[in-house]
C-alpha cells in the first residue's frame, strides 16, 4: 500500500460477524491457510521449500509507550501496523495482517474489518527476507479509546506459515483528548479584582519613552562623616531571605494595612494588584566609626499606594522596628521630610501630630506608626494619559547612647532603595481617555489577569488551557512569565482573526454534538487572541509576536495552529485534536471548532468589563487565567513536553 491514511474517528467502531456473511467469528488461533487472504497454497510446493516465517514482536506505530496491561498507546491518527518477515530460501514474502478487538487481558474477542476483501485483513507487498514489513490501517477502521490486538501469517506465493505471530495489543489514542466537565450555566463570572496579587513587574510592550527612567540600584543612605570619622547610615534593603526575623508583637497590633491583608510587615516585600501596591523593606539603620560598625537596629518599612479615586490616590506609610532597639541607640526619632510627584500630581502634605504613634524609639521598643497621604492630579483635560512615580523622603535623629549627645541627622528617600527588577511596580498611568469610566489610574507595570468562566463555558477555556500549557509560548501564561499585549486596531484584529479563523472553517471541522442548543452555531475559536499582538494570525512585519507560519511562507495562517474540535463523546464533551491532524505541539497559537455560545459569551460583556475595570490600552500587559485543572488525571505527565495531552479537566 503507498501513502498514509487518515483514521477518522467519528463513529468508528469494530465490526461484527455479520459484515462477513458468516454465522459465527472465526476461531483466531487457526491455520493462517484457514483463511487465505494472500492467495492460495500450492501442496507441490511443499515438500520443496522452506515456509516464511512472521517476526515475534508485531508492534503498532506511532507509540509513545505501552499501559499497564502492555497496551500500545498509538497516539496518531495515521496508524501504522508493522512485523518483519523472513523465508530460509531467500524468497521474497508477504504478510497478512488481521485485527481484533480484545479484553482487558488481550485476549481476542471480535474480529475487525480493516479492508474491503472477503476477509477483512490487509495484506502487504512481497518484500525481501528479513524485510519490516510496515501497512497503513484504512480511514475509519478503527474505534477511538478501544482495545485492540493483530497478528500476522507469513506467504512466499506458494506456502503460508502454520501458525501466527504473537499478538500485539495497542490502543488508538488522540494526540489531544480532554474530557470537559460538565458546563454549569449560572456560574458567576469571576472578577480580575479577586486576583492575589503579583510579584512580576511586566511593563507594556515597547513601553513609551514618556515613561519614567529606571530608578539607580539601591543604595546607602548616609550622614556626612563627623571630625571623629563617624556616620549614621540607612543601608541598602536587606533581601528576605537575609533579613532579620521578626519579633512578634502584642496582639493589638496591625497585621494588615488599612484592610489589605496580604500587605503588612511580616517580611521584605513587593507586591501589586493594578490599583494596590505594597513594598515592604528591611532596612538596618548603621552607626558606623571609620567605617567600622558600631551598633546596628534593623527597621521595617511599608509603603502601600492605592489607587482609590477617579483623579486621586492614598498613600500609607508604615515605621516600626523588626526587632528591638538595642542598648547602643540612646533614641531613633525619624519624621516625615516630604513626598514628591511629577507633573500635575500634588501630595496633601500631612501635619506631623497625623501619624498614629510616636516617631521616636528607645532601646527595647517595639512600637509600629503609620502616616496617610492623598494625592490629586488634575484631570480637566479630557483625552490625555500621564505617568506619575510618588516618592517620599524621611528624615531621622539618631543619638548614639555612648555619652556623644550630638545627634547624627540623615534621610531616606523611597527612590534610592530599589531593589532587584521591581522598581517600577509602583509607576502610575493615569488618563482621561475611554478607556475606563471617566478618569482613573492603574499601576502600568503590572500586569492584570483576565480570568475564564470556566465552570459555564468549558469549551473555550480548555482550548485556551491546552495551547497555555502545551506550546512552547505559553501565551498569557504568568507561571511562564508569558504576557498577552492587548491589540487595539480594529482592523488589524479582523486580519489576524480571518487568517486563523477563515469563514466556514468551523462549520467544515465542528461537530454539531458540541453544541448547547438549537439556536447555537459551531465558532471557531482562536488562541492567542486575534486581539493581542500574541496572536499567530499577526505577521512579525505588522508588530505579531508569534506569527504561525508554514515553511516557505511569510502568510500567517491556522493551518499552522493546533487544530481541535469539541465533540460530545458518552455523557461529556471532549476537546479532540482534528480529523487528520497531529499536532508536534511546537506550534505557537491554536484553533478550535467549539460551541459558539461557549466562544463568545467566555468574552463578550465579561471581557469588556476586564478592559474598562483595568483600563487596558493598546500593548497592555495581561495574563490569562483559564481556570482549568487537569489534577493528576493526564496520561502522559505534564502538559508541555511534546507529549500527547489526554487529561480530565475540572472547572474552578
């Protein structure tokens, strides 16, 4: 046979002893000349030669590994059965290859029809001794998820073997199966405000030159040096796993700040919601003699900023030792200096009685304070967008308890103890376009988490799931530090969607098993969005990231995308890979045949909230959140090896 067909699998199933117009299944283990499908044997020959004999290990192919029974996992849809075959005389020999259907054990229990001759076998080429003999198994043939065994008879054009090869057993898998739960249509969309926050700063791409320059590296912060070569310094932030532990303080104290509970002091810090952000630092505060230490106390910093009103924000900023002052400070006395913006951004300078306790600590005190501080910009210029970086400057009195009474005076500037690649996480766009409601701000460099109703619209949030998970850009990914950027240009948009998504594509490869109603329609529904520059169907010349090429070409089309399609299989829908199709899972983007009501409505109103509650504008950093588990239930390990993905996926 020449060529490799294709194994489709929608309805396929075993035959039964009626399509052979016999009364009964033959017995499996006869005479290979019982039924000979090769042609017949000539008795003169007999005596005159040897008989071809079949290999002992029949395998089936592709196969990625055997189950636990000692099933072949065949995870392709263009099945190949394969033995070698050798005749002592030299002669060349065929090979008949017959498949049943079988138990749990192996054992045959049905014989199947994988051809259209009078016995329902395949027989292959003569081929020379000692050959591997390899046949393509027929379109339709073979049932999905069905145990299966074939063996072989040798022929030499005269003579047949007198019994068969061993049996091989093996199964006929998707390259994708992922059984969908069951959709639950009064399932509340999750809101991208209930999102934990992030530690990852993911700036917009290409982000603007009108952004703010990097701050300097962290750095210390010191007094000038005194005739008796002394100074007081503010150290650089010590890391967290390097920062002193806490001392547990008296139950009355703040564990979280002004309600937010994952921003409090219990360690070095920096965290960031789009409207919150919290850096908490552990900063040693150093008297030093010719550069030599002389006493050290370690503080803890806390600045939160929360974008809580349409052209005003609130800063909240928290003192209080991480341990003890020791004996060697006689008093730290540390006061607010001043706060400093840019641009139309005005701080409302507190009074110094604002802050909650005293700003002075004696040896053995523990005592925490915190200040608030609102901040306006003028938003009276509709249209415009504005990029403000809040600072803050403390000054401190530091009396040595040496018998030296002259106090040492020194400062902190929030700005010159960044640290690590976070440094922007507290840069703030604030604009007066439509791109929310009204005027607002979000913090620019963090990214925020777009989050998949994946209880009600399974369909489409495992489509995005697999491609997240098994391709190699993990588009909209956070694990994988894999952003989506938000596309704005409309027309952009509707050329990336028609070259992944070409009118009756889905209609052509859907299954109507899929679909929630009468009135619903099969969509096809591409990932990453035709809305990002993520998506395969944008071309590297017009900005995409990922464009899905074929070799040659410089078109982006979704021919060159995963291609699956949702099917109703028993009581679940399955998200199968497509007719035809072997994904390698090197692809960059996907398209699938899906429930239209699924497409759309996992978009639609919810995905415009998202944008108007995270005034996402063009190059917009997002993540997405597809909501879907496959818990330990996937055959192959985890999604993203290059492995076939056959998992059972729960809704969260």
């Amino acid at each position: 046979m020449s060529g490799i067909a294709v194994l489709l699998l929608i309805g396929a199933g075993p035959a039964s002893a009626t399509d052979w117009g016999l009364t009964a299944q033959p017995d499996p283990n006869a005479a290979p000349s019982s039924r000979p499908a090769a042609g017949p044997e000539m008795k003169s020959a007999a005596a005159a030669g040897s008989r071809p004999v079949s290999g002992k290990t029949p395998t089936a192919a592709p196969s990625k590994k055997k189950d636990a029974a000692g099933f072949q996992r065949v995870i392709s849809q263009k099945i190949q059965l394969k033995n070698t075959v050798t005749d002592a005389d030299g002669d060349k020999a065929n090979l008949t290859f017959e498949v049943w259907t079988a138990d749990a054990a192996g054992n045959p229990k049905a014989k199947v029809k994988i051809d259209d001759n009078e016995y329902g076998v395949i027989v292959s080429p003569f081929v020379a001794s000692g050959s591997t003999v390899t046949v393509d198994v027929p379109a339709g043939k073979l049932a999905l998820n069905t145990n299966y065994v074939f063996h072989t008879s040798a022929y030499d054009g005269s003579l047949y073997e007198t019994t068969w090869s061993p049996w091989a057993r093996f199964r006929v898998e998707m390259s994708v199966d992922l059984t969908l739960p069951t959709p639950n249509y009064s399932a509340p969309d999750p809101s991208s405000f209930d999102v934990p926050p992030s530690p990852y700063q993911t700036k917009p791409l290409a982000a603007s030159a009108a952004l703010a320059p990097k701050p300097d590296p962290a750095v210390e912060q010191c007094s000038p040096v005194d005739r008796d070569g002394r100074q007081v310094c503010f150290g650089k932030p010590i890391p967290k796993n390097k920062a002193p532990k806490k001392v547990a303080r008296a139950a009355t104290a703040t564990a979280a700040t002004a309600g937010v509970p994952w921003c409090n002091t219990d360690f070095p810090s920096i965290l960031s919601t789009r409207v919150t952000e919290c850096d908490v630092r552990a900063v040693p505060v150093i008297i030093r003699t010719d550069g030599v230490p002389d006493a050290i106390a370690y503080f803890t910093f806390l600045r939160m900023i929360e974008l809580d009103g349409q052209n005003s924000f609130t800063e909240h900023l928290v003192i209080e030792p991480a341990q003890q002052i020791p004996l060697d400070f006689a008093e730290i006395n540390m006061k607010l200096a001043e706060h400093l913006c840019q641009g139309s951004c005005k701080p409302s300078e507190p009074s110094p009685d604002a802050w909650t306790e005293k700003t002075w600590w004696t040896p053995g005190d523990m005592h925490s304070t915190s200040l608030t501080t609102p901040y306006i910009w003028d938003a009276s210029v509709a249209g415009q967008k504005y990029v403000f970086k809040p600072d803050v400057k403390i000054d401190a009195d530091i009396l040595p308890s040496d018998g030296n009474i002259r106090p040492f005076l020194t400062g902190y500037q929030w700005s010159k103890g960044y640290s690590g690649a976070t440094q922007d996480l507290d840069q703030i766009r604030c604009d007066t376009t439509t791109a929310g409601p009204g005027t607002g701000c979000v913090f620019v460099n963090s990214a925020p988490t777009y989050v998949f109703n994946a209880k009600a619209f399974p369909q489409a949030a495992a489509h995005g799931w697999l491609i997240q998970q098994s391709t190699p850009n993990h588009p909209g990914s956070q694990s994988a530090q894999k952003p989506l950027y938000y596309m704005g240009d409309s027309a952009q948009n509707t050329r990336s969607r028609g070259r992944i998504c070409p009118t009756g594509w889905a209609a052509e490869n859907g299954d109507a098993s899929a679909l929630v109603d009468a009135a619903d329609t099969l969509n096809c529904d591409e990932f990453a969005f035709a809305s990002t520059y993520n998506s395969g169907g944008m071309s590297s010349a017009e900005g995409g990231l990922n464009p899905a090429v074929k070799a040659g070409s410089t078109t982006p089309t979704g021919a060159a995308c995963i291609g699956t399609y949702a099917k109703k299989q028993g009581s679940a829908v399955h998200l199968f890979s497509l007719n035809g199709t072997d994904p390698t899972f090197k692809e960059v983007c996907g398209r699938s045949a899906i429930s239209g009501m699924h497409n759309q409505e996992s978009m639609g109103n919810h995905f415009a909230t998202f944008m108007r509650d995270m005034r996402i504008m063009d190059k917009d950093a997002y993540w997405l959140d597809t909501r879907m588990s496959p818990g330990s239930t996937c055959l192959y390990g985890t999604p993203g090896n290059g492995d076939p993905v056959i998992c059972k996926l729960t809704a969260q």
